[in-house]
C-alpha cells in the first residue's frame, strides 16, 4: 500500500481563532494546497480514501483533494488529529489492506513522526514537512507496517508545483 | 549546510561493460538528469560545490549540473563510490563549513545511508532515491551532523520535472 501522509495547507492566524481547531485555509493556502492536488492528480495518483484530521485546516485540505478528483471518499479519522495515536491506524490498516494508495491528512508534527515510526520503527523528528507537503510511504505487504516501510517521496509544495 | 544527494542517472547495461566503473548515461539517461538539473536551477538551487563520485555515470551527472550553471566546481571525491565511508566527508564537512550549499553526486543504496546516518544516526536502508533523484538534508550548525540533521526532501525525477 502506498500511503501520502499531507500537511494541511496554510491556516488563518492561531490569535484570531479562540479554539485553534477551528482555523480555516487562508485564501494563499487554498491556492497552494489546490495547486499541489492539481499536480498530485496530473501525476496520476488516485486514492481508495482519504482519512483526515476533523481539525477544519485539516478538512479543507482533504475537501480540495477531493475536489480535483483525487479521491470521491473522505473519512474523518480523530487519531489524525494532533497527538493522535498511530496505532489505531495500524488497526484501521489491517482491515483495509486491499486499498492499494490512501491519503491521510493531518499536522506536524505528528505526520512526520508517523512516517518515521512506519519506516524507523521510532520517531525523531528529523522530517520537515511544510505546508501542504506530502510524504509518500510504501508499506510492505508482509508484516506489521511500523519499522517495516519505506520512504519514497517528502516534499514541500515548493518541489511539486 | 544544505546538502544535496544526487543520484547518478540511467547508465548502460552493465553486461555491456567489463568494468562496472565506466558505465556512462545512457541517452535517456542524459536527458532526465538534464531536466532535474534545470528544474534544480528554476528553484534558485545553486551550489558552492559538487562533489563526485568518480564513476563514469556520476561524473557525467555531475557535469550536466555543472552545465546548467548550477554550481563551476566540481570535484572528484573518492569516499562517494560504492560503499566509500562517510566519515572521510564528516572530515570533509569540518573544513568546509562556511559552505551554505553543496550537491554530492553518488550511488544507491550509499546516498540513502548517508542521509539516514546524518538524520538517525544509522541506516536502515528506507529511502527509495531513483536514479537522478535527490535528498536534501539540512545540517544543524552546531555539533556533529551524525544524527544531527534534517531530511526536507526527497524526490524522484518523476515528482520533480
């Protein structure tokens, strides 16, 4: 399974927002996030599924990746919410290891920290991951998922677009 | 420091040549390093120096991004053939300090360990670089590099040009 960890895109200021979930796309993050699924979709990747932080940054970022018809299907997945817990991921994949590429879209530093413990087994935070960047990690067939994958790709929009 | 790992590009057959070592791009070869190489310019990258293996395919990969003006200097760096030891460029690394940018054009799985060892400390052998693909790596001003950096890029030429 090939899996495309994303970073929402650029969200309104933490100070004009009481309750930090709440943050909305600003209209350049918009843009750069649209752009960078436009690419995504001209690169010909398609997803079974997107699962998203239900964070509104979050689920706007996964609604423009919906909109240029990268995926008809999102799920709102809480452990993807900051300080989600990976390992109810890791049940979710084992009953869903016939989709063949999904996208998961969330916040650092936690999507780093999950493509490290899918390859390294442990995290660091040693992945930067901007704004609207992707990590692309192959997940072998065989196995637990963590410390048994491989990275392919991490990119910021900058790269793609 | 901003250093970049290139891979060499597509080369010759190996049971065309007796001598691994002077296997050169092929034409295809060639023209994908060309338009990572220009892609690399486009987004300002430029660098104080590239240093390469020298392995016939490398060298060529190193000459075409001395051609699209991406850096004058190049030169040879024994330690970046197959299997050469890192800490002959942490020595290296040490006397070049006030570089802000270099490319150092090589061989897998070698790049990848590198990149893993100056993040992790150590290789697991879990990134995937294609051949003309790149890694960037930050590293940290102060203290060692050896498990002291940041990986902000890795890309095939695919997601690239």
């Amino acid at each position: 399974m090939y899996i495309y960890l994303i970073r929402h895109g650029i969200a309104g200021d933490r100070a004009k927002y009481s309750n930090d979930a709440d943050r909305p796309l600003t209209d350049i993050g918009r843009n750069k996030t649209k752009k960078v699924a436009k690419r995504l979709f001209d690169l010909d990747l398609r997803f079974d599924i997107i699962l998203t932080s239900p964070l509104v940054r979050a689920m706007e970022t996964a609604k423009i990746l919906q909109e240029v018809q990268l995926c008809k299907k999102i799920e709102t997945f809480e452990p993807l919410s900051p300080n989600g817990d990976i390992n109810i991921w890791i049940n979710w994949y084992a009953l869903h290891k016939s989709c063949n590429s999904i996208a998961l879209v969330g916040h650092q530093p936690d999507l780093g920290n999950w493509a490290e413990i899918l390859t390294w087994g442990k995290t660091q935070e040693k992945l930067i991951v901007k704004k609207a960047g992707v990590i692309g990690v192959r997940i072998s067939e065989n196995g637990t998922p963590i410390g048994n994958s491989e990275i392919f790709l991490l990119s910021s929009p900058k790269w793609l677009v």
